[in-house]
C-alpha cells in the first residue's frame, strides 16, 4: 500500500534512536527542518504476542512513555494484541500482532480529521489509483485498506497534521501531489 509514510520530528537524533529501538520499517521516513508531525498513530506488524510484549518493555525500560500496555483489543479483531508508546513528539506507535499482520511493516495508520466525510470522498476518489477500498463506513470512522495493511481516519477537533503518505500506483503521473482535506501530503510512486 505505501511505498513511504513521512514525519516530521522536531529532533532528529531523538526520534532516529526511538525508532531505531521501536524497530522502524523501511517504508517510514523521518524528516527534519519540515513541519512536525502531530496526533498520528502509527502501527508496525509484530511476530506474535511475545514480540509485541518485548518490544513494550523494551521502550518503557529505555524510558519512552507508555500509551498503553501489551494486551489483546478484541474491539478491532479477535486475534488482536497490541502494545503503545509515545514516540518524542507525542505521536502513538504501537507494535501489533493479528491473523494478518505483517513483521516489520507498517501494518495501519490512524489519523484525526477535523471532517471524516471530506477524508473519505478524498480517499475514495484516489482509491482506483492506489488500489485501497473503503472497508469500514461510520460518522466517526472511515478505514481503508489494500488487503494487507489500512489506515483509518477517526473524528478529531485537531486534525492529524505534517503526515505524508506516499502510495505505490501502477501508472505514472496518476496520482500527481495533492493535499488530503486535513492538510497532509499524498502522492503516488510507479513500483
């Protein structure tokens, strides 16, 4: 689904060894002297429930502040185990293992938005391009996947800001850069 999800961090040398020791996957990219990224949460795959627990304690003991323990969250899926950190700029990383999560990839995205319909028709009109669907539809909630991973936007006074997500499309030129409702970045790479 992405070829590249980028953040701005307002400290590069913090946030490359929070990542570093969070187990970033190559499709995440830390950007410096841009913008910094706010109120994103951002999920990597996870090997299975023991990973996850390992990767928790392993942030916590190197002093990286909890957003939630290791433990199953049958609200998204019955097979569902996660784990919660803060990264330096107070975005939510969480390590993730469920029937589909992919180790060392980035498995989903959640996003604010300050319109969750203005996202959805924005996401929908890109989807023949990108190759997402739109999987799950309430007021609040709009998730859209490829199979493998997704990313959701979730209603929010103060929208997810200084994200950008770049998709890999099958034809040049068809996804050109554009601003989601929200602000945030979106391209597209042939790959």
């Amino acid at each position: 689904m992405f070829e590249r999800v980028a953040i701005g961090v307002s400290d590069g040398a913090a946030s490359r060894a929070f990542y570093a020791a969070a187990g970033k996957p190559a499709a995440l990219e830390l950007l410096e002297g841009v913008p910094v990224t706010r109120r994103l949460h951002v999920a990597f795959g996870a090997a299975d429930r023991a990973a996850v627990d390992a990767w928790w304690r392993r942030l916590v003991d190197a002093g990286y502040e909890s957003d939630g323990r290791p433990g199953p969250r049958p609200e998204y899926s019955p097979s569902y185990y996660g784990a919660f950190v803060l990264d330096p700029d107070g975005n939510s990383v969480e390590a993730v293992h469920h029937d589909t999560s992919r180790p060392g990839r980035i498995d989903h995205l959640w996003l604010r938005s300050a319109d969750v319909a203005a996202a959805k028709r924005f996401y929908e009109g890109i989807a023949p391009v990108t190759g997402v669907r739109l999987v799950h539809d309430t007021a609040d909630r709009v998730r859209f996947t490829d199979g493998e991973g997704s990313f959701s936007f979730v209603a929010g006074d103060e929208p997810t800001r200084h994200v950008g997500l770049v998709f890999r499309i099958q034809d040049e030129g068809a996804l050109p850069p554009a601003h989601d409702p929200d602000g945030n970045s979106v391209a597209g790479v042939v790959r």
